[in-house]
C-alpha cells in the first residue's frame, strides 16, 4: 500500500491546536476531512467499504500556533498523482490550511518518529505603536537588546533538563531536549526568534520567549537564563506568552546541519 508524505501550511488562530480532539475543529480534523471527501482510503473492509484515513502528525501544535512545514503521512489504498492531488485538495481544504507539497515515501518512514529535528519562528513586532499590519506577531513597547538577547539563548544551547520550560499541565515525562540552534535576528522593527532543537516539551519554546522578555523587562543580566535552566523548576521562568507569534517552520529526516 502506498505511503505518502505531505507538507501541511496553517494559520492557526481559528484552531485548537493540530492534533484530532472530540467536539473541536484542528487542523487534523480538517485534513481528514478533505481526504475523504477526495475519496483517499487506507485499504478497504471486508464490506468492500473504505476505512477511514489515519493521518500522522510530525508532533503536535498548540492552539493558535502556525506552521509551514508540518509534515504528515498516510496510507493510500491507490497511487495519487501529486499535481491532481494539490489541486484538488487545496480547493477544500479551508482558505487558512493548505498542502504545499506531497511525496511517495518508504514503507518505513513515519512522520514523528523518523525526524531528527524541529525548527520553531517567533515573529516579534518592537516599536512604539501598533500596526493593523502585526498580525501574527508579539508587539513589544519597550526596546529589546538583540546582543543581550542572544547572549541569554547561548545558555540553552546543547542537551539540558528542560524542567523549568515545560508547562505543569503536561502529562509526558519527558525533560531533556538537544538545542542546536537559539538565536534573534532583527530587521528594522522585526525580531524573530528561532529555535532548532531534536524535540520540544510542551509549551516549552513559547515558555523560552517569555523568560527572554522576562529578562530584558527586569533588565537581568543574560546569566539570569543559566540560572533558570538550572533550576528545574517551572516557577523560576517567564510566562508562557501569546501562540500567535509561533510557527513550526522545519521538521528534518537527517541530522541538524550546525551550520544553517
């Protein structure tokens, strides 16, 4: 049975969150969807009806979190043919989801437990006044430090107990992460802030943001992020700030090249 790969774009606003949920409208939910409409089954029942389509998510967003590179995979009873495939699909799907590519993959290839890395945006908006042009983005008054910044992200970089990032209300037990990548860029009024790392924790790159702006707010010297790496405890960090500015950019099947 064929295995396909897709690289699913969204604007998560209108969604709670990328993964199925009873009585709610995701992302998954939608695709799924759109697949039956299409008529994509994954193999047939002993009735000779379809089954129902079982879509894999790299791993999960939360609500109001976008994404232009979240990949899924499913099986397909019969081939697709790309160009007729995207066409179609993206004529159901809603105006604030769309599939930019798709791949036939290997029978192994799983879209979660394959990837080795995961690259997260955070769009930040740094000036005095508001635009109707921020959307999707973090306005900040106050004048943000790039090098101070940066200096404080240089902390989280390499295999940590990520404890102090991770949200209270998360049942995995998970703690350790592998950052390859922490960083803020600015042009003109824009900051944005990226992340690569082999895994997150729940809330974990948004929880980073706040202890970022947490920092700079207070005027705390960047060695105030060692501390609260340190620390394992939920309570020494920022806030858990707006989804709004978040998007899921990249996820990798090969090892993180150090030198993107």
């Amino acid at each position: 049975m064929p295995k396909y790969s897709i690289i699913v774009e969204y604007i998560g606003t209108n969604y709670s969150g990328s993964q199925v949920q009873p009585d709610k409208v995701t992302i998954q939910s939608e695709l799924n969807k759109a697949l039956r409409t299409l008529k994509v089954a994954a193999g047939f029942d002993k009735d000779g009806k379809p089954k129902t389509i079982k879509t894999i998510f790299s791993g999960r967003t939360d609500a109001g979190v976008h994404s232009k590179g979240q990949v899924v995979h499913f099986e397909s009873e019969k081939p697709i043919v790309a160009s007729r495939f995207l066409n179609s699909i993206n004529g159901i799907l809603p105006y604030d989801i769309s599939v930019k590519s798709i791949q036939e993959v290997d029978e192994k290839f799983h879209a979660q437990l394959s990837a080795k890395y995961r690259v997260y945006q955070y769009r930040i908006v740094n000036r005095q006044h508001r635009s109707a042009w921020d959307k999707h983005s973090l306005f900040v008054r106050e004048p943000l430090d790039i090098e101070r910044m940066n200096k404080s992200l240089s902390y989280l970089i390499g295999e940590h107990d990520f404890t102090s990032f991770k949200s209270m209300r998360g049942n995995n037990p998970a703690k350790d992460c592998i950052v390859y990548k922490a960083e803020c860029k600015k042009e003109g009024d824009i900051i944005t802030f990226e992340i690569a790392g082999n895994r997150f924790l729940y809330n974990m790159v948004r929880t980073i943001v706040g202890t970022l702006l947490m920092i700079e707010h207070n005027k705390f010297e960047p060695e105030f992020m060692k501390q609260v790496l340190e620390a394992k405890d939920r309570t020494k960090a920022g806030p858990t700030i707006s989804p709004d500015g978040l998007t899921l950019i990249e996820v990798g099947y090969e090892q993180y090249n150090l030198v993107k």
